[in-house]
C-alpha cells in the first residue's frame, strides 16, 4: 500500500464530529501510550511493531467475545485510517 507521510497536524473528523485537537499526531501519541501501557501489563519483551499486532489481535478477541464482528470493526477501522491518512472524510 502506498500511503502519503505521516502528517501529525491533519485533522480529520471520521466521526462527523471536529475537533481540532484530534490531529493525526495525537491519535499516533495516544495509540502508543495504549500499546506502552499494554506491554507493560502482558510483561511483553518485544519490538514496538511485534506488541502493536499483538495488541490488534487481542482486541479483536475482545470484539469476539463482546458479541461483535471484529473483522467488520477493523474494515471500519482501516476505513477510517485511510481517510485520516488522506485527509479526506470517511
């Protein structure tokens, strides 16, 4: 996939919602407290890239076992980036 660079000032409300402290730079700050905060918890030795998917996989159980769809949360989800990353609304 050829994607545009990582803009940290881009915002782009998915949700039908702006807000302009929602930039691309704090959605990549605050993921990366979660997946700290993360492998912290699961006492996880690894690269950053290694716990992200881990992280992505568990919650994808955690849709599973809500009930959910987790293959359509994370279309939803891929959605979203792609338009984030574009700067285009969903």
């Amino acid at each position: 996939m050829n994607l545009p660079p990582h803009n940290p000032d881009l915002v782009v409300p998915t949700d039908g919602f702006l807000d302009p402290d929602a930039t691309n730079g704090l959605r990549s700050s605050s993921a990366k407290s979660a997946m700290l905060h993360y492998r912290r918890e699961r006492d996880f030795d690894c690269d950053e890239t290694t716990c992200c998917v881990d992280l992505m996989t568990d919650l994808l159980h955690h849709l599973h076992a809500r009930g959910e769809d987790p293959i359509k949360c994370l279309k939803k989800a891929g959605d979203y980036f792609l338009a984030e990353v574009a700067g285009a609304a969903a």
